[in-house]
C-alpha cells in the first residue's frame, strides 16, 4: 500500500510540473515608450536562469537550452542588461560600455522586477527607466 501511495505522489508531481511556458515580450523606457533596441533579458531563480535577446523592435523571446525554448512556471527575478558601446560610438573613455537603463536592473541581485510565469502567461511586456547618470563625453 505505502508503494502505491508513493507512485501516486510521484506521479501527480510529474504532471503537476508539465512543460516550459513558451515566453516574449518588449521592453520599452517608461518615460516615452521607445524600444530599448539591445540587450538581452535574463530569467533567474536560484537554481535556473534563461535569456533572450533583445531586437532591434524591443522584442525578445526566452530560452534556456534553446533560443525559444521558453522556462518552466515560476517566480523569476528579471535582469536586463542594455549598453551601448562607447569605443564604438567613437567614445573611448576607458569605459567598455554605457549602461542605457538603469543599472539596477543589469542584475538579478539588485533588480525589483519579478515575474510569475504560469501556464497561461505568455507575454512580458517591460518597461524600464533610463540611466539617470550622464552619458560620458
């Protein structure tokens, strides 16, 4: 009897997970809703992390294994890292790169944006303010 009420639990956790969540969206600057048009989006929990790049548009779709993969459902921190090269703008100030967002949301330790993904979330559309610090010159 213990065996058949073990199957069970183990059987109800198995579909209970089902697949990944097949995830896109946009990411836009709060103040005018211009895309951020580089980057990527990063999904993280403490033990899993998926990424997508982010278009020319904004867009972006979500992978782990494979770039459309999707994630499974969960809570996730969400990162988004969006530079601009400053070298390659003919900038070359010692700084690799010019962070277009703020930087907090470069990180899954200091963003504050989280993200529940469920079976019937499919869509994340994100809006992001601008880097307050000056561009260097």
């Amino acid at each position: 009897m213990k065996n058949i009420v073990a199957c069970c639990a183990v059987l109800i956790l198995i579909v209970g997970c089902g697949p990944n969540v097949s995830m896109k969206g946009k990411v836009t600057f709060e103040d005018d809703g211009s895309p951020l048009t580089k980057g990527s989006v990063i999904f993280s929990t403490p033990t899993f992390q998926a990424s997508g790049e982010i278009k020319e548009d904004g867009s972006f779709v979500v992978g782990s294994l494979r770039s459309n993969d999707g994630l499974p459902p969960g809570t996730y921190k969400v990162a988004i890292s969006g530079a601009e090269d400053m070298i390659a703008t003919g900038n070359p100030t010692g700084q690799p790169s010019y962070s277009l967002i703020d930087p907090k949301y470069n990180s899954p330790q200091t963003t504050d944006l989280t993200f529940e993904v469920t079976p019937s979330t499919h869509v994340y559309d994100i809006k992001v303010p601008r880097n307050p610090a000056p561009r260097p010159q």
